[in-house]
C-alpha cells in the first residue's frame, strides 16, 4: 500500500519493516515473511482452464456428442470448404479467434475418428 512504501534516492518504491506501532511510517503487525512462496492473484488465474474443468467439459462432449452447428462445420471440412467452416463458426461463436479454435478442434476430431 502507499502508506507503507517509501521512496528511495532513485524514485524506485521500497517496502519498509513492520515495526508493531499504530502510527508511522513503518506502522503494522510484524510478521515473518515465508521463503520463495509467492502466491498469485487470484485475478492471475482468470479464465484458466482446471483439470475438473476440462474432465467435466470432455465427459458432456462424450456422452452428449457434438452440436448441430458443430456437425455443420465436420461436413464442410469434409467436403474441403475450410473457409466456409470458419465463416459458419464465427457466425456462432461471436469471434475470429474462437471460430478458429472451433475449427481446429472439429478438424482433429475428423483425424482422430479416420484413425
């Protein structure tokens, strides 16, 4: 926080001790910090995909099998109308990147059901 940093001789912020007054500069309960642990932000981890996640996203996709509009986008790349496939996507998905991502994922799909 603001109130606990300092300024050195080169402007750069540093973090001052804890000394276990109310008042001050160095105010705040003194503490041990722990070695090499650095916890990150839950804010970092946004949007990650966990490993319950993705078991419980793959048994749905498994057991309830592929959307219409994703049945759509395997015949079209049968057929070789990759763009075609991409277009449909995006028209779905709402944007170029995930209409992409789709793609892909049908393409390996199809490789994996020719194996």
């Amino acid at each position: 926080s603001a109130s606990r940093r300092a300024l050195n001789r080169t402007n750069q912020a540093v973090v001052m001790a804890a000394s276990g007054m109310m008042e001050g500069m160095e105010k705040g309960h003194v503490v041990t910090k722990l070695e090499g642990v650095h916890k990150k932000a839950p804010s970092r981890r946004r949007g990650h995909l966990g490993k319950r996640t993705k078991f419980v996203r793959e048994l749905v996709q498994e057991v309830m099998g592929l959307a219409p509009y994703q049945k759509r986008i395997q015949e079209l790349l049968k057929v070789g109308r990759d763009k075609r496939a991409l277009k449909l996507a995006k028209k779905k998905l709402g944007t170029h990147g995930r209409a992409k991502r789709c793609r892909e994922n049908m393409a390996a799909l199809l490789r994996k059901a020719r194996k």
